[in-house]
C-alpha cells in the first residue's frame, strides 16, 4: 500500500516510513493513495471472528508491506495479552444504546489499543534496522500515559511526553509521572494542549532538529493509530448489528483521531448509518459541520480534558477525502487556517460531511448530569468523556442502534464522577501497582528553545 500526503500527492511513501515520521515533510498528513473497500462477501468473513482475528485482517490491509503474517499475528497477541478483557473491549447497555468499553489497557483508556502495539511495532522496526530513535508527543493527558506504558523500558528509543501543567487529572498525572524508566522523560508545560501540539509540531517542522535527533511522533496525526483504532469499529459492528443494519457511532471527540477512524471504516465498507461527533465546550468540529467555518478560539478547561483541543488535527484527513484528494486545496485551505485563523467549507462539501457527520456539545453541567442519571437508572458508572458521547447521542434522538465509544474508565477522572453520583470508582484490581508514589517532570514555559534544548540536553 502506498501512502501520499494530505499536502502533496505527487510523493510516495512506505508504511514503514510514514509509521516512523508521524507528519509528512511538507507538514501534512499521510493517507492511504486509496483506501481498500470490502466487498459483502468479504465482510461477512468478519462475523464470528475474534477481536484479535479482527485486529489481524484489519492491520494486514494496510501494512503488508513491511510485517509478515506471522509477525502482525505475533505484535496483536503480544500487545493484548495482558488487557483485563479477553477479547480487548467490552460491551454494555444504557437503555437502548450501547456501549463500546475501550479502556481494559494498562493505562484505562481506549489511547492504549493502538499504543500497544506501536511500542511493539517500534520494538520490531528499530530491531531490524538497528536504529535509534526519539519521540517527541504532546498530550490532553491519556495519549502520554498510554504511549509512555508502550514505550517504557525500551532500548534505543527514548520518549518525551509535553503535558499541560495543571490541566489534566491526577490520576492522568501519575500514570506518566511516577514511571520509572531512563527512557521517559516528562515536561509540564505551562500552557494548554494546543500549545503543546503546536511545540511538537514546529519541532517537527524545524528538519534540522527532528533530523538530528531522529524525531519521532505517536500523536493521533500518527496514520498507525487510526489503522488500530478502526478494528473495534468492526469488531463491535459484527458483536452486535442483526443481519446488514446500518448503526450509528456517538463518539467523545477531540483531535478527530478515533472518530476519523470510523470514517475509514465507513468507507471500507462497514455499514454505518451516521457518525456523531460528540464534544464538550471546546466545540469547533460542532460549529464546523454547523456552519462550515473551522475557527479555532481559546481553549477552555473543561471536566473532560482529554477532549480539551481547538484544533482537531485529524480534521484535514477528511476533508482531504472530501475535497477528492485534491492536495493542492488543502494546502490552500491550511494556509488561509494559519494566516487568517478561519478555514471555510464550501456548500456542497459541506453538504457531503453532514451525509456522514452529526455533531452536537455538551457543558460541564450536562455532562454532569448524564453521569449522575446513567448511574441512578442504569446502575453503570461512566467518565465524563464518555458521559459527553451518550449526551450528545440522547440530544440527536439518535438512542436506537446507536454504538456510543466509551473512552475511559471513570477511576481516571474519579473526582468528577464522585461529585455527581457520590460513588467513589475503583481502581482495578491488576492496577493496584500501576502508579508509584514519587512523580517526576519538568516544568518548562512554552518556549521553543528551552523545551528544545531540555531534550537535546537528555539525548
Ligand atoms: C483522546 C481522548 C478522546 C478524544 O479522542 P480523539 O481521537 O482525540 O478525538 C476522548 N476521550 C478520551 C478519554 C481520550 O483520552
């Protein structure tokens, strides 16, 4: 399979390539040159296979090229073995909807599915080419713990991990900060999520930097993450959907990752009805398919930090596929996003996401509610980015054959779930010793030199 840049489709590159680099040179992003459709027959193939058997048809499809059979079969077993679900996620009911529980990884959230196996991966890939690498990533808070879990204990790979100081949970905090490991390194930054994704990306940008270092990234704009993350679009399609139904996904979105991910899976061919985009406060990609104005503003602080993103950077992937892969547009529509801070969607593509996408938000207090509510009829704790994707659900009236992503586990985000239901969630058993007492980082201003420096100084 051969992959292009959302900014440039003359160029050819490899999986193996686009696994290592994370952004395109040009700083775009990669995408498949096409993007392989199933026929019925084939899709039926997927009915009673494992999560794992999923995983492994899924994940052949699109890196063939650089891992055998065995060896895709080796990196899924390998990197689910120790999941608290047997079949990696679990199923639930809230009434009529459904829920998709995706946080059974090590660090309870759903980041840890595609982590996983992309620490192997790693492992795999700078074993054969004898290789030494850095990676540089910026997190809303669950993407570091997941990636430093993945990555911990690893030789010739070291991992710096830009968090938002003071902005994402305790729990968040200390499942990257109290790992202990030489090759992990985390920085506070005084700052919000976007301004660490903005560090990560000119870091990028700056080649001789990134060249120097062999510059890494594991962020959600990472083409891996999203091969790993349409598995459970299928897998739970097939688990649950009577004969060829068409379903509906409510997903708690904010860099557009898991959700772009069950585009993919649409346009695979997996009959999806309606993909719902469901966000907090932070609601760009709700105005967007509103109005057809992507105009990033302040971030706000919200309960559900991991979701706390003005710029969704998965968003130029679709409308990369909407405006025909045509290149030379999407790098004129991101140009007009940096100068003018506005990226405007024309009607008639626009017309074509809203065939696809719904989208609405929900406050702090209705999210607060919904927790509250699912637990005194439901008896069923939820996190509050879970809370936001079966909120919005409810707000669309789209309750029948609705599949809501449930992101992570409610310990994670413990004190908000405590205040609206007064239950205290429990850590899972396995976890017991999953968090140390001592936590280490680095506080550092958002300053490009400085954090530049810092790495340069630990490499
Ligand atoms: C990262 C995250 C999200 C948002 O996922 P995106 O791929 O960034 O849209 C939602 N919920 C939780 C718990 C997360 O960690």
């Amino acid at each position: 399979m051969e992959y292009v840049s959302t900014r440039n489709t003359q160029k050819v590159f490899s999986f193996k390539d686009v696994f290592l680099k994370g952004l395109a040179p040009d700083g775009g992003l990669f995408v498949p040159k096409t993007i392989p459709k199933y026929n019925l027959e084939e899709l039926k193939q997927f009915k009673n296979l494992s999560y794992n058997e999923t995983a492994e048809k899924i994940i052949s499809k699109f890196c063939s090229d650089e891992f055998s059979k065995t060896e895709i079969e080796d990196l899924v077993l390998s990197s689910y073995k120790s999941f608290r679900s047997k079949n990696v996620v679990e199923f639930k009911k809230i009434g009529n909807l459904n829920l998709l529980e995706l946080f059974y990884g090590p660090t309870l959230a759903f980041k840890d599915i595609a982590m996983q196996i992309i620490g192997n991966m790693y492992g795999k890939i700078l074993e054969k080419g004898n290789l030494k690498i850095n990676i540089v990533v910026a997190t809303s808070g669950d993407t570091g713990a997941a990636a430093i879990n993945a990555i911990k204990n690893r030789k010739n790979i070291k991992i710096f991990v830009l968090h938002p100081y003071k902005k994402i949970s305790e729990i968040q905090r200390k499942f990257m900060t109290t790992v202990k490991s030489e090759n992990v390194f985390n920085l506070a930054i005084t700052g919000n999520f976007d301004d660490c994704q903005k560090l990560v990306k000119s870091m990028f940008a700056d080649k001789n930097f990134s060249t120097s270092i062999n510059m890494s990234g594991v962020n959600s704009i990472n083409w891996s993450r999203i091969v790993f993350q349409i598995v459970y679009y299928f897998y739970s399609y097939f688990k649950t959907a009577t004969k060829d139904e068409k379903i509906n996904f409510s997903v708690p979105t904010g860099n557009f990752g898991d959700i772009y991910a069950g585009y993919v899976a649409k346009k695979m061919g997996l009959p999806i009805n309606k993909l719902i985009i469901a966000t907090n406060k932070n609601d760009i990609l709700t105005r967007v398919i509103h109005s057809g104005s992507y105009k990033p503003k302040k971030v706000e602080h919200t309960i559900s930090p991991s979701m706390d993103i003005q710029i969704a950077s998965n968003f130029e992937r679709l409308i990369f596929d909407i405006f025909s892969s045509d290149s030379n547009k999407i790098s004129k529509l991101m140009t007009d996003l940096n100068n003018k801070g506005e990226l405007i969607i024309e009607k008639n593509e626009l017309e074509k996401i809203k065939e696809v996408f719904e989208s609405e938000s929900l406050t702090d207090d209705e999210t607060k509610s919904v927790i509250e509510e699912i637990y005194k009829t439901h008896n069923i704790l939820i996190d509050p980015h879970t809370a936001v994707g079966v909120g919005v659900a409810k707000k669309l009236s789209k309750i029948n054959r609705t599949m809501v992503l449930s992101t992570a586990h409610p310990y994670k985000f413990s004190e908000v779930v405590y205040k609206a239901t007064n239950v205290h969630p429990k850590l899972p058993e396995s976890l017991k010793n999953a968090m140390g007492e001592k936590e280490s980082y680095e506080k550092l201003p958002v300053n490009l030199t400085k954090v530049k420096n810092y790495i340069l100084s630990k490499i």
